[in-house]
C-alpha cells in the first residue's frame, strides 16, 4: 500500500465510515487519507507512495466500516486499530447538559429496563425459571425479546449431572461463572473451572457434571434467534474433531488494552466460532463516548454497577444483569463502581469487539 518505511498516512477521521454499498458497486478506497472525497480517492495520493484499493461489494449489497484514520490491517475495513490512536476512546461526562435530559426509564414489572431502540436491561434473577431434572433455565435474550442474531439462557446446574442438552446447528458459547466440575460435549470430556468461557460447535450436544457443592451458573449464547434449548434422549458420540479447543479460561495474562480499559478473547475463531465471539472487559469508572457496532451484543455483567446510555433513557445496572444492545443503537455503559466494572460480551455476527463507530 505503501513503499515508504517512514511515512504514514494522514487520518482525516479517528472512527470509520459506515456506508451502505450497493450490490456489486466497486469503491477505491483512499489508504492516503488526504482525499477531500472521504472514504474515497481523489487523485491526492499522486506522488505520496500510497495506492488506492479497489473493493466491490457482494451481491446482496453491504453495509461496511471503512477505516477513516488508514491505520487498518485489514483494508478498507477498520479493525478497530483507531481505538489505539491517541485521544479516541474519549470519556464522556454524565454531567453535561445534554446527558441531564437523559431520563431514567420507567419502572416495569418483569424484570426487564427497556432504553432506546429496543435495547434493554435484565434482571436475571426476576426471569421466570423452568426445571428439567437437575437443571433450572429462563430465557434472558430470544426473539420475543426482540433480538434476530443471537439468544441467550441462563442455565443454573445443581451439583451432579445435569440432562443432555443441546442448541441445534449453531455455534454456542457457555459461560461458566461459578464452580467446577466437567463437561461431556458429544462423547469428549473436558475439567473445568469457571470462570471460563466453552464453546460447543453446531449439532453437538453436551452436559455438566457439577462437582462443586452450590449451584452452578452457565449463561449459553447461541448464534441464532431460538426460544428454549433441545433436550436429546442422548449424547451421541459426533464430537467435532477438527475443533478441539473448547475451553476459554479468563486469565489476566492474556488482557488486551483499549486505552483505559482491558479486554480478553474467550471463545473466538481459535475454537472454530467463525461468527459468534465471546471476550470479557473490564470497565473503570468512566462513561464511554456514545457510539454504535454493527453486530447485535449481549453483556453479563459479572461485577461492579454502573448506567446503560442511549439516545433519551438510561437504566440502572448491577452484577449479576445482562444488556442486550441491537445492531447500530447508540450506547454507552458507564461504570460507577470503584471498583472496574467485569462483563462478558457476546458479538453475532462478528469476530472483533474493539470495533465501533460514532456516526
Ligand atoms: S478507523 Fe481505522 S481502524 Fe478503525
């Protein structure tokens, strides 16, 4: 892209451009980034070293995220290397005067504290369970719920061995957040202990021997808009070979920065989950800048308190609650802890959590 060692390329925007692209249409990408037609060529490049790309568009059409600061790996797509960039991941102040209109939303009766643009809060423990045999379920994130590319249930397993179950031909992510014990994935045993992250590939089925004296939470993310797990007669022996890292142990060691906060990857595409991503952040007291993704993104938060922002509602949230955020709805979650707030995200379609974009 570019043959000098010592240049780099101007960034005339610190977030990408999100653009709807046709079917087909072919763009040339400005990677010089002195274009006055942004995200596009002008000719301005002549002379610098760099070189326009070309990109089309699939068939059906896209919407994309077409790095504006030219920092990217993966052009013309932004792979979040702005959040690097000095000065970007900008806090916001809960006290300005546009943030004091910001109302908190009203009251309701099942648990749930719904914002703007259907993103909502949920208080797990006022979900309705159900039982089947030593397992205790609720729906936390389903279509009714008005999510269309992933769901969520939480499972909670008494100590001993828990009834086969299973999420169709989906890619699963479990997150262990108590106890210990194994789980037995389509005839392959794995020991674990949580906290931890589990994925569990399309058509398998699996279940957990609790070995730890209290009750055991699991939250399942499916990449798919179910409403209740499968419960199979048995456990078949069709363990998918070809991926056989499934587990995902939260170690600090392995924390990525994104300037004052911290994340790490858990089930990602080193497991085999091409589109369903789980990681775990940790949030200091702060509140983000407002900004938007294009994957739709749950969030258990497993410690500390905080606010979820959107455009005119804000909802409280503690430990223990989940946030389901719509693909695009303008955001942001403040921590108000002292100590960092620790949630687990779940991104479908997506495999890259740092990308976001302000438009
Ligand atoms: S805008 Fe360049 S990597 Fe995101």
């Amino acid at each position: 892209m570019n043959d000098s060692t010592t240049t780099l390329p101007a960034s005339p925007k610190l977030s990408p451009f999100y653009v709807e692209l046709r079917p087909s249409q072919t763009v040339l990408w400005c990677s010089c980034g002195l274009s006055a037609r942004q995200p596009y060529c002008d000719g301005s490049h002549r002379g610098t070293g760099f070189e326009p790309l070309r990109y089309t568009a699939g068939p059906e059409g896209e919407e994309v995220l077409l790095c504006a600061c030219k920092r990217t790996c993966t052009p013309p797509h932004c792979d979040g290397s702005h959040n690097a960039l000095a000065g970007v991941y900008g806090v916001d102040d809960p006290d300005s005067e546009s943030n004091r209109r910001v109302v908190w939303t009203p009251p309701t009766d099942d648990g749930r504290a719904r914002v703007n643009g259907g993103c909502f809060v949920c208080s797990v423990d006022r979900q309705p369970f159900n039982s089947v045999g030593t397992l205790s379920w609720a729906r936390v994130i389903t279509a009714d719920h008005g999510a269309r590319h992933q769901s969520q249930f939480c499972l909670d397993f008494a100590p001993g061995v828990s009834p086969v179950m299973a999420f169709g031909d989906c890619e699963v992510a479990l997150m262990a957040v108590n106890g210990s014990g194994t789980i037995d994935i389509a005839g392959r045993c794995f020991e674990f202990e949580a906290p931890l992250g589990i994925h569990v590939r399309p058509g398998e089925a699996f279940r957990i021997d609790n070995r730890s004296p209290d009750t055991m939470r699991v939250f399942a993310s499916v990449g798919a808009s179910l409403t209740e797990p499968l419960w199979p007669a048995q456990l078949g022996d069709d363990f998918d070979a070809g991926a056989p890292l499934r587990l995902a142990p939260v170690d600090a060691a392995q924390r990525v920065a994104m300037a004052e906060r911290f994340f790490q990857m858990l089930v990602d595409k080193r497991h085999g989950s091409q589109r369903l991503t789980q990681f775990i952040g940790e949030i200091p007291r702060s509140k983000a800048l407002p900004h938007r993704h294009l994957y739709e993104e749950s969030l258990i938060v497993l410690a500390g308190q905080g606010v979820m922002w959107t455009e005119t509602l804000k909802a409280p949230v503690n430990a223990g609650d989940v946030i389901f955020l719509p693909r695009k709805q303008l955001h942001s979650l403040e921590c108000t802890s002292d100590t960092p707030m620790l949630v687990v995200g779940v991104i479908y379609p997506g495999d890259n959590p740092a990308i976001n974009y302000y438009d």
